[in-house]
C-alpha cells in the first residue's frame, strides 16, 4: 500500500494536494445536500434545524474550494528532471532537496519545482513564473533573514540545464563547515501552502 500523507516539500505533493482537497470537497458537498435534503423530505419542510445546519457547513466547504481554486492552476514539476537533481543530491548530508514548494505572500503565490538548500542558501527552480525571478529571491532573502543567516543570497534558475548544473557543482564540494538546513526548510514549509 503506497504512502497517502502528504508532506510539503516531496515530488507530486501539488498533485496530490489538489486530489485530495477535490474530495474533501466532493465530500462536503454530499454531506451538505444530504443534512439538508433528508430532513426535508423526512419533515415535509424546508424550515427546520437541519437546514440551518446545512447553511452553516457551507462555510468550511467554501473555504476548501478557495484554497483548491488558489491552487487549481499549479502542477507538480517533471518527474524527470526531479530524478536527476534527486540523484546529485543523494547520499549529501550537507544537501536538502524539496520539490513542488507553493509559498504564499501577501503579493501572490510563488512556485519552485524544486529548491536545494546547501550550506546556508536556497538554490530554486523555477520555469515559468508570474512573478519574476527577482521577486522569488527577495523572498527567499527574507525566509533567510528569519532563520538569521543575512550574508546568504538566494539564487532562482528558470532554465533546468543551468540548475542542474549548479547542483552538479554544489554536490561536488562538500563545505568544510557545513550550515544546518532545517531551520531553512522549517521557515520554507511554514511560508508553503
């Protein structure tokens, strides 16, 4: 039986996420038509408990279908080329990789197929994108900024090849005194829908 949690930060969670927030929905939808059609049939009325009840559940059903429609244009990134920068990355305890990464800020959201943290810094993959590649790094700047590492600059490729190629040379040489990674990615997943 496959893995069914969804973990910010693997490949294919936007995929999956969309999926199973689409059920969810499905789900609230079913059981709002029901709290409000069985009573009314059962009671020959409309005005009755349940069908305040059923008013009300639409609040939280409304809610997953925001965040499902915020999402609906997102996709996860290619499995092939999350292959290759997985395979750079294996074995590299001074390397984290994350895929499919949804941050959310007040001016939008903002996709990285993939983001490698090594040694302190944010390295992003990021085809196109609404927002510019600048944008994307003034916000990683300041996901640094929160974990307090200040002489950091984030770097975004939206081209794979030079990506790849710069993770080809990060995974070549290991930092004599590497920086922990998790607070980054704490900070990372926080900020992640």
């Amino acid at each position: 039986m496959g893995e069914t949690k969804l973990i910010k930060g693997t490949y294919g969670y936007i995929d999956r996420w969309k999926k199973s927030k689409l059920v969810m929905i499905l789900l609230w939808v079913i059981f709002i038509a029901a709290l409000f059609l069985i009573p009314a049939v059962i009671m020959g009325t409309r005005y009755n408990a349940f069908t305040v009840a059923a008013i009300v559940m639409v609040l939280p059903a409304a809610r997953q279908a925001v965040q499902y429609f915020a999402m609906m244009g997102f996709h996860s990134g290619r499995q092939d080329e999350y292959e290759k920068i997985a395979a750079l990355t294996q074995g590299k305890k001074w390397m984290v990789l994350a895929a499919d990464m949804v941050l959310a800020s007040e001016s939008g959201h903002m996709v990285l197929n993939m983001l490698v943290i090594c040694n302190g810094n944010i390295y992003g993959y990021a085809p196109k994108q609404k927002k510019s590649r600048e944008a994307i790094e003034a916000y990683l700047t300041n996901i640094l900024m929160e974990a307090d590492i200040t002489h950091k600059k984030p770097v975004v490729h939206e081209n794979f090849e030079e990506f790849e190629e710069m993770i080809m040379m990060l995974a070549a040489n290991e930092p004599s005194a590497p920086v922990d990674a998790g607070t980054i990615f704490a900070g990372l997943k926080a900020n992640c829908m």
